[in-house]
C-alpha cells in the first residue's frame, strides 16, 4: 500500500537517496507557542505555525508540501503535543550483503520518555515491486543476506513507546540497494621468468573474483613492459586466463594487470609479473663448451642409479651434439648394461637423444630449430632410459623404448662432466638457457613446472642448476652449490636481438 505522507510525522534524515530525497527544514524553528522565534517581522520566510491556528488550519502555509502537524517547523506546538522523531539508516551506501542499521529518537510531546519501540523493516522488490514487511520486532538491523538484493528499495517503520502509549510512527527514507562491484582477483603469470623470444607468456586468474549480486563477471587484462608502456590489452573476455605473444620482447619485467567487471562497475585491480631473459650462451658447434668442475656429482654415481638432465635448448641446427654429459667412472661399457652409469642427452638429426656414450634412445618427436625446446632425459631404474620435451605447455616423453646400441663409439672411463660436448667431440650448435641434473625421475606435473620456471632451487632431488643468464664472465655457477665452472669458448649472446 502506497504510504499516506500526509499522516507521517516529520523525518529528519540524514541519508541521501538516489531516488527519493528527504531531509528536515534545519533553518526553520517554530516556538512552543507557534509563534515565529524570528527577530522581527518579515525577517525570515514564512514558516508553518508562524500565526495562531496555522499548525491544525489544514494547510499549507508555508509552502514547503508539509500540511500542519506534519510540518517540522510545528514540532512543538501545543496542536502537535505528541512525540516526533527522526530515524536515520547507515550505512549511507549499501549494498547487497551489507546490514543496515537504524537509528530513531524521539523528542516534543508533554512527555519525553518515548523510546523506539517496534521497527517493522520493508523491502520494495525492484522487478515487482511489491512491497513486503520482511521483519518486525526490536531488531534495529536488517541483513542484506537475508532480506534485500541489488536495486531493492528498503525503508523502515519505528514505533515509539513510552512503555505505555505507543505514539505515531516515524518512517525512514528510502534506501536504494547499489550495485556491488566484484573482489579482486589472484592471478599469475606463468612461466614467471621466460626466455626472451619464447613465443607464449600465459596470465592466469587463479582465483577468480566474486560478485555478490551474482551477475557474470568479465575480465580486462593489460600487458605492459618495465617502463609502463601497453603492449597488449584484451577487453570484457570471460576467460579466465590470456596469452601474451612475446616473440621479439627486449628484456626486463613483463606486467600483466587483470581488472574484473560486471558490467556495471569495475572491481580493483590484481597484478602479477615475469622477467624475461635475453642473454643465454652460444655453442658454436665446433670447439665450445663448459667444464663442470669436480666431475659428475657424487649424488648421481654408480650403474643403475636414477638421474635425469633437463635443459631449455635453442638449436639452430640438426647436426648431432651433446646438450650435457656425465661419466661416473663405471669403467668400459659397450652396451645398454651400463645402467645409465653414464649419461647424455643430445640433438640428433632434430630429434633428442638420451643414453650412454654408446646405447642410445630417441624421441618420437621432432625438434623445434631456431625456438626454445625445454628437454629432459635420463636413466630410471624402474623403466629403463627416457626422453621427452616440453613445447607450448604440452609435455611428451618416450619411456623404455627400444635402445640402439652404437658400437663405433669411443667408451671412455673417469668421473667427467661437460655441458656442450661429449666424449666424441660431438658439440652442441645454438643457444642454452639453463642446464639441471636430477637425482630422480620427477613426476610429469613437477617437470613441466620446472620446464615454466617455477620451481624453488632447493626442490628436493634437484642436483645442480646451471643458470646462463648473467650475460657476462668466464664463469657459470651451480645455484644449487654455488660451485663456478669454466667456460671454454661460449660466448654471451642477447637472445631477444637475435630472434
């Protein structure tokens, strides 16, 4: 039922409402006589009750729309000798899953012990709008959760008491429910430092925001570089991820910024970055290579033992070359029966390799040439040799496939280790990134996590970790150890210039 203003008290509220103002005359006061309190005549606008009789004549004397009694410039008069209040709701701005809290005192009247007694709260349904009384009681709060969504209307009616008597009701202002914007998100970016020329950098929502009104939620996601400038930008996708084609990138910190929205209002912002590294080592293919210093770790010794190499590799040939190589001084052994007690992975005919000096196993798939190629090889005691890759995110490995034995090979004995060569001078033509040795066969998922770089380097089974992106000196050294190794005619190259 519509509500009758004409039999309301006056409200004195404080809340300002996007539809439906209200508010008191603040610079109008009536005296308790009804007379004007004004220093003289004509002084101050006309205000209801400035005459005898005005505040029960049934008009509107001051023409403000406030007839009588409903007149706050009344409040006081002896036609009006009744309590009349104010109720004021806070928040000022609510929104769905807010509580409103309702405020009410009450004041005139020969007696001035009315307190609030019953608020009877209602909620005008934005798409029917239909108004229902949806709690009633003492309760001067009303949960959103409960009761009121996006674009409700909601007002409450205090009932002052004087533990006796109940006076008129004082009715609030209408408050519109506003619109909750959505929470930030958590992203990533993965990998979070990426070889320069690496075609894809991926920024993933990985929690994704909430709205509380419910409605669908689309991302904004900008790419910028170190120094703030857009490099990329997708609007009002409702992925929860994107992909950032960085071929050609010049070096430093890669940002991407996601910034939800629900069509209405924009949420705040959630950011995350990735360093990407241009200078890796150049392999020339002839006569270059690192030394590891003190031979093959202890930790990796012996026939039979579990070991794996990972590299990210930039070949730029298919001529054969060792990526790495390890000898752990088992003596002459001509075929598979050595146990993975030496160890190489290698290029070869733009396939990668893994196996001893002289029993070989293949992968399936081909190499990328002149792109970076994570690989990983090695030896597992349980399965036999294996080899495998990482491209565009997808891992694909051969386990326990057939091992080609190649006799003509030189068997070589001692505790050897090279990155770039093996014992048969074979060298490595193109750029490397990174080098590791596993004690272990890792799971698939904690391969591809490493291949993305977002592996600690204390992760457990993880040997050595021969990082090449310092871009100068004539050392590399083992983050795991923190040993230098020699390097042997390798130079530093910007791989983001020569993509």
């Amino acid at each position: 039922m519509p509500l009758d203003t004409r039999r309301l008290l006056p409200l004195f509220i404080t809340v300002t409402l996007a539809l439906h103002g209200c508010g008191s005359k603040g610079s109008d006061t009536a005296g308790g006589d009804g007379s004007d309190s004004g220093d003289g005549a004509g002084a101050t606008p006309p205000t209801e009750g400035m005459n005898p009789g005005e505040c029960s004549d049934g008009a509107d004397n001051d023409g403000d729309g406030d007839f009588d009694c409903d007149d706050s410039d009344c409040a006081g008069a002896p036609d009006c000798d009744e309590a009349v209040g104010t109720v004021t709701l806070h928040p000022s701005i609510v929104f769905t899953n807010d509580t409103l809290t309702a405020t009410a005192s009450f004041f005139g009247g020969d007696d001035s012990s009315f307190e609030p007694g019953t608020y009877a709260w209602h909620v005008v349904d934005s798409e029917t709008g239909i108004d229902a009384e949806v709690q009633s009681g003492s309760d001067n709060t009303l949960s959103g959760e409960s009761f009121f969504d996006r674009d409700d209307t909601v007002y409450v009616v205090v009932t002052p008491t004087d533990g006796g008597v109940d006076g008129p009701p004082v009715t609030s202002c209408l408050m519109t429910v506003s619109n909750s914007a959505p929470t930030a998100p958590e992203v990533s970016v993965s990998p979070s430092r990426f070889l320069g020329g690496q075609d894809e950098v991926e920024c993933l929502v990985d929690t994704p925001s909430v709205d509380d009104d419910g409605d669908p939620i689309v991302y904004e996601y900008i790419w910028t570089d170190e120094d703030g400038t857009v490099l990329q930008t997708s609007t009002e996708s409702a992925s929860t991820s994107d992909v950032f084609q960085g071929t050609g990138l010049a070096g430093g910190t890669l940002t991407c910024e996601v910034t939800p929205s629900d069509a209405t209002d924009r949420g705040p912002s959630a950011s995350a970055s990735a360093d990407a590294q241009c200078n890796a080592l150049l392999f020339d293919g002839s006569d270059d290579y690192i030394s590891i210093s003190g031979g093959s770790p202890a930790a990796i010794a012996g026939n039979n033992t579990t070991k794996m190499i990972g590299a990210w590799i930039f070949p730029v040939s298919t001529a054969y070359g060792a990526i790495a190589h390890f000898d752990n001084d088992v003596g002459s052994c001509g075929n598979p029966a050595c146990g993975g007690g030496r160890i190489e992975i290698s290029v070869d005919g733009g396939v990668a390799r893994v196996g001893t000096a002289q029993a070989v196993h293949y992968h399936t798939e081909s190499l990328a040439l002149n792109e970076w190629n994570y690989v990983f090889g090695g030896y597992d005691a349980g399965q036999g040799y294996f080899i495998g890759q990482v491209s565009g995110g997808v891992l694909s490995k051969s386990v326990g496939g057939t091992i080609n034995t190649v006799s003509s090979n030189t068997v070589d004995a001692g505790s050897e280790a090279r990155i770039g060569v093996d014992p048969n001078n074979a060298f490595f033509d193109g750029y490397m990134g990174r080098v590791e040795l596993w004690s272990t066969f890792p799971a698939d998922a904690t391969i591809a996590a490493n291949a993305a770089d977002s592996l600690s380097q204390d992760t457990p089974d993880l040997v050595a970790s021969w990082d090449f992106f310092a871009g100068s000196g004539t050392e590399v050294v083992d983050v795991v150890t923190s040993q230098a190794s020699t390097i042997h005619g390798a130079t530093w190259a910007n791989i983001c210039s020569n993509e």
